[in-house]
C-alpha cells in the first residue's frame, strides 16, 4: 500500500542517514591502512605517441585520431545528447540528473580503453575502438525511494522516444556490491554509446561512498587481504540499502543476460 511504502522510504531514509558518517569513517581508516600506490600518469611522448601504465600505447596517428575522436564526443554530448537528457528530465515528474560534472569519461581514460581495444584486436580502427567504449558518455536519474520503479519503466520509454537504442539493461538491486539500475544507449546515426544509471538518493551516495574502492578493485595494485576488505565494505555499505517496491519487475534486457 502507499502507506507501506513511505513508511519503508521512511526507515530506508533514516537508517542510511545514521550509518552515513560511520561509513565515511571505515573508508578514511582504509586509506590510511592501505595509502593509494602512485601510478605513472598518462603522457604524449615528444614524437606524439601516448604511453601509459599496463603497456598501453598509440602511435603518434592513433593518438592524434583518438583526440579528435574526444573533441568530436564532447561536441556531440554537449549538443545533442545532454539536450536531450534534459528533455527528459523535465519531462519526468520525479526523475532529476544527477552527476552531470562526470558526464565525460576522461581523455586519457578514453585512450586507455582506445589502446586496450587496439592492443587485443590491432586490425581495428581507432573510430571502431571508440565505438565498442560501453560509457564514454554517462548520465545518472536518481527517484523517490517510493517512485523509482515507475520513473524508471517510464523513463527509458522517453529515451527510447527521443531516438535512443537500447543495448543493454541491468537490474542490480539484488546485488551485493553495487544497487541500482545500469543501462547502455547507442545513438542511432553516430553509433555513440552512453550509459545511463538509475537510482534512488541513497543509493547514488552509496555509489559515490562505494566509487574509489571501485576503482581500487578495477585496479591490479592491490593485495589480496585489501581487495578482501574492499569487497567487504562495498557489501557493508550496499546491505543498507532497500530495494524501492515494484523493482523486480523491471526486466533485464536483453533477458538472456539475467543469469
């Protein structure tokens, strides 16, 4: 009943508040226990070539192609899809843009995944590279606990109404590392991909909280007691979240990808 659900959007909302600052807390005691290890930055050699850590390389034509291939993307973001990501938004009764200051993955990380693409597969383009990056656009919708589900099932109507493809959606609330919705877009006349995520107010700060041991994890620095207690302090902080009602009736797409 609607009663139910405020009442659990209610407790919800409390008990992530109370255990918010202890949470911060465990992360900083982290970072002390196990200081981040320096990683050589990314850099443009004086030929033009760009190298970074694991091996990555582009020659001076695949650097110089995937730096127009960022521009080309900020252009695009900034004229036609963040546009409509707004439409979207003012369209929606509950549903707002968060995070839009992270819109673009970063142009080094960008060439980092040009170069991954590139090292296993070298016959390919840098543009086809480009193309197979799930996110190098992100966008995030964050509800009311009580009304996620119907601004989700609703909103994705709306992207797919401003001329979006969808390729791929995930529902992760049964997760115990990260909780939300994930979902990939494609733009039909570039090919350009985005990803969209869906979540409630806690658990896009339970993202945020989450997001440097994220990263730490993706990493190949650390030991393995420290990815243990990464692990474990994602679980800690994702079991705190409750799962908004209707959610798990909002499918995986394709539904084959659901095991």
């Amino acid at each position: 009943s609607a009663a139910d659900a405020a009442y659990q959007a209610h407790e919800a909302r409390r008990a992530w508040a109370e255990a918010v600052p202890r949470l911060r807390e465990t992360w900083e005691e982290h970072k002390e226990r196990y200081p981040e290890r320096s990683r050589a930055a990314p850099d443009t050699q004086p030929d033009g070539s760009w190298v970074a850590e694991g091996g990555r390389r582009l020659t001076p034509e695949q650097n110089a192609e995937s730096a127009k291939a960022c521009a080309d993307l900020r252009d695009e973001a900034d004229q036609v899809i963040l546009p409509a990501m707004h439409r979207v938004e003012a369209a929606s009764p509950d549903g707002r843009l968060a995070g839009l200051e992270h819109m673009l993955k970063g142009e080094d990380r960008l060439k980092e995944k040009i170069a991954d693409e590139l090292l296993a597969k070298p016959e390919k383009t840098v543009g086809k590279a480009m193309s197979e990056v799930a996110d190098p656009v992100r966008f995030t919708l964050s509800y009311p606990f009580e009304r996620y589900a119907e601004g989700v099932t609703t909103d994705v109507d709306r992207l797919k109404a401003e001329g979006f493809e969808l390729i791929k959606l995930k529902n992760l609330w049964t997760a115990d590392q990260y909780k939300g919705i994930n979902s990939q877009w494609r733009r039909a006349d570039t090919g350009t991909r985005f990803e969209m995520q869906f979540h409630t107010p806690e658990s896009l700060e339970a993202k945020e909280l989450t997001h440097a041991a994220y990263e730490r994890i993706r990493g190949s620095g650390e030991s393995r007691a420290e990815q243990r207690e990464l692990k474990g302090f994602q679980r800690r902080v994702n079991a705190l979240l409750i799962t908004p009602p209707g959610v798990a009736d909002i499918k995986n797409f394709p539904e084959k990808n659901s095991a």
